[in-house]
C-alpha cells in the first residue's frame, strides 16, 4: 500500500483564521461554516493545528458561497461565483501557457477593482507582478493605494500559479516570491507554496519564473477541466507545493510506502545514493531533520485519516506505527497542541448558501 492513496496534505489553522477574517467583519457566524466543512472551531485556539485539503476545499466554498465572493471579500468588487470557472473556460483554448495567463490577467482586471496583473518576460527571466490600485476611499483622498493584506496577495498568486502548473502538467518551480506587506504570521508555510527565497516590504508583489515555461504547450481539456474544478482550490495548496527541496524529495521517498516500512537514516541515506554525514547536512542546511520530517508526515497522514475516512483512532494509530494509541495521543498533542478527538467531533455538515 502507498501512503498516496489516503494522503493528499494538510493545511495550517493559520489559512483558515484567515480565510474567516471577512466573515468576521460582517458579523456572521464563523464557526457554523467550520462545523459544515467539518472542521472543530476549537482548533483555531491551537496555532501548531491544521486540517485537510478537503475540509479547507469545502470552508473555500462555503465562505464564497455565503458572500457570493470567490476571493473572500479582499476586493471592493466582489468575484462572484462561477467567476474562476469562467476564467478557466476562458483560457482552456490557449495554446501555450504565455497566452493562458495573458487571458487570465485579462480575466482579473475585469472581476477586481483593487489589484491587477501584468505578466513581464525580460530574457530568460518571466515575472507575474501585481499591481495595487487605490481603493474608492484612497481614490477620494487622493492617497496612494497602501499595501493589502498578505493573504489577499497569496491567494491571487497562487490563484494564478496553481492554473499554470495545471495547465502544463507539472508544477513551474518558482525562483522568488515577492510581497508588498510585512512578513506575515505563515510565511514559513509560503515557502512551502511558493519558494524558500521569499521578500516582504517590496515595492510590488509577484512571483518569478524560468521564462521557457511559458513556451510550453497546454495540455488540458474541456473534460480535463472539469475534474481540476471539483478539486480547485484546495489543489493549489497540496498539489503544487515547492518540490525541488532535498525535504520534498524525502517526503516523496517515504509516501511510496507504509510508515511500518519507513527506513532508519542510515538506510535513507543508501537508498538517496547519499552518505549520512552528507545527507544530515544537506537536511540541516533547509532547515530540516529526518526526525522533524518523519513527525510532519506522520501528522499529515493523521489529521487526512482523522478528517477524511472512518478508521477508528485505534488503527490510525497502528497504521502510524505506534504500539498503543496513548502513544499515539501523546504525539498528536505534540505535534499539532490538540487531541486526535478534535478532528472526529465534528461530522462535515452540508453545504449552505448562506450563514445569516
């Protein structure tokens, strides 16, 4: 059995707080969307908590849906909804990639009133830059437009770059990400997204690329299509993370078997054709241990079994590798500051229209 079956990654608490900010404002009720996309309104109060890519999938549709706004009311014009899946049948016809996101910075300067996006290709070098524009009240005021919120330049970024990476059948390796806001409380989960050479308090926000990428063709379809939407956004967030990292190759290596089968370092080392000494260096150099990995992958498996099948906590926790399911408990807590409960408390409710 792969891991990959089950496993499709999780997401931070910190997304979702975020995600809610706009529900907040408008005083409606944040935590009846979380019990709907079967999420425990509890686990905002732990910062180390995630859930999986189909809970946040179904929080996306949900917030949208209540304020018949696809990005989460961060814009004076509302992107109503069907506005993404009218941008992708807008594109699916472009030939390569360059004229996919020509058509879709296109799209966006119709559906947004606060941002809008240019693509630039200087040599060997492509760049998405966003632009802000001043909102009604700075118009008024005569202001230049102030920095928005980093969540709101993530989104549309990776908006932008998951549709990319779909549209040519591999994720575009992403040499910097730039924003024009201070360094956010989820940065580290950025690097993860977009790349580890991230720069805050820049005078645009964009996203830089091998410009060859562009030339590429696309590949998809009107049926190919429809299957990427019934998985959009959360695909954005799992799919089509950072992955030229000696950590993703690791995670790559273990998620093609069971925990049970997972190797000692020593082994890991042989099999990535490396030494120990070589291998621990490279990892530490990231950032990273095989210890802190294998807990991180470990808990990304528990919180997508947890949330998303009925496997009791008992065989979740055999399936891990841990002889008792204290063990088991004691490690959750460890590594996520919640109890594997909080992720069975809550049945995922039905989807609504509206939280009035």
């Amino acid at each position: 059995m792969h891991i990959d079956g089950n496993y499709r990654g999780t997401i931070s608490i910190c997304f979702v707080s975020e995600a809610l900010h706009c529900i907040r404002e408008r005083g409606l009720d944040g935590d009846e969307l979380l019990r709907a996309s079967g999420i425990s309104p509890e686990l905002l109060n732990a910062p180390q908590a995630r859930v999986s890519s189909t809970q946040f999938g179904k929080l996306w549709h949900l917030i949208a849906r209540t304020l018949d706004d696809e990005f989460f009311g961060m814009d004076s014009h509302r992107m109503k909804v069907g506005s993404y899946t009218l941008l992708c049948h807008s594109l699916i016809k472009s030939d390569t990639l360059e004229r996919a996101l020509l058509r879709g910075l296109r799209f966006f300067r119709v559906v947004l009133d606060d941002m809008e996006g240019r693509l630039v290709r200087e040599g060997g070098l492509a760049r998405i830059v966003i632009d802000d524009l001043p909102r009604p009240d700075e118009r008024a005021a005569g202001k230049p437009p102030a920095p928005r919120r980093a969540f709101a330049y993530g989104t549309l970024l990776l908006m932008l770059h998951g549709l990319a990476c779909w549209l040519v059948g591999r994720r575009i390796p992403l040499l910097a990400a730039d924003f024009r806001c201070p360094e956010p409380r989820f940065s580290d989960e950025w690097r993860g997204l977009f790349s580890s050479n991230l720069n805050f308090d820049q005078p645009k926000s964009g996203i830089a690329f091998a410009a060859e990428y562009l030339d590429l063709p696309n590949i998809q379809n009107e049926r190919s299509m429809k299957e990427f939407l019934r998985s959009a956004p959360a695909n954005f967030l799992v799919k089509y993370k950072n992955s030229a990292s000696l950590t993703a190759r690791v995670r790559r290596h273990l998620r093609a078997s069971t925990p049970a089968a997972w190797p000692d370092f020593e082994t890991l080392a042989r099999q990535l054709n490396h030494s120990p000494s070589t291998l621990r260096r490279r990892l530490e150099d990231e950032g990273s241990s095989y210890r802190g990995i294998l807990d991180d992958l470990r808990r990304d498996l528990a919180i997508s079994l947890l949330s998303d099948s009925e496997k009791s906590i008992m065989d979740i926790a055999a399936e891990l590798g841990f002889a008792e399911a204290s063990a088991f408990h004691r490690a959750f807590r460890k590594w996520t500051g919640s109890r594997p409960g909080e992720y069975r408390r809550l049945p995922a409710g039905p989807a609504q229209a509206a939280v009035h």
